[in-house]
C-alpha cells in the first residue's frame, strides 16, 4: 500500500478532482440562480439520478404527511 508522500501522482489528481468539483459546484450554483424562472431548463440541469432522488424524498413526504 502507498503512503502519500510515496504517490504525488495521486496527491496531484486528488488537487486536480477537488478544483473540478469546486468549478462544476460553482457552475451550478449560478446556473441555477439565472434559469431560477425557468422551470424547464431546470429540470434539465438536473441529473435523472438526483430527479429520481428528489421525487421519492417527495412522495415519502407526502406518505407521512397526508392531506
């Protein structure tokens, strides 16, 4: 098993992913603020796993919660 000071290959990917994840984290954050009224390009910046996710926490809520 590698320690880190022994793989700074994988030190510079871990550097590089976590600039990714923070530039994609930005982009959709603003995206989402611009297309804020527009409820269709939103559900298209969705992923279908988060729609999915989204919609069962949806209908658990309702489940409970009875009108």
């Amino acid at each position: 098993m590698l320690g880190r000071a022994a793989s700074p290959q994988i030190d510079l990917r871990n550097r590089v992913m976590t600039l990714i994840n923070e530039r994609c984290q930005q982009i959709d954050k603003v995206s989402h603020y611009v297309f804020r009224h527009h409820p269709e390009v939103l559900r298209q910046l969705q992923s279908a796993y988060i729609r999915r996710k989204s919609l069962a926490a949806r209908r658990r809520k309702l489940a409970e919660n009875p009108a």
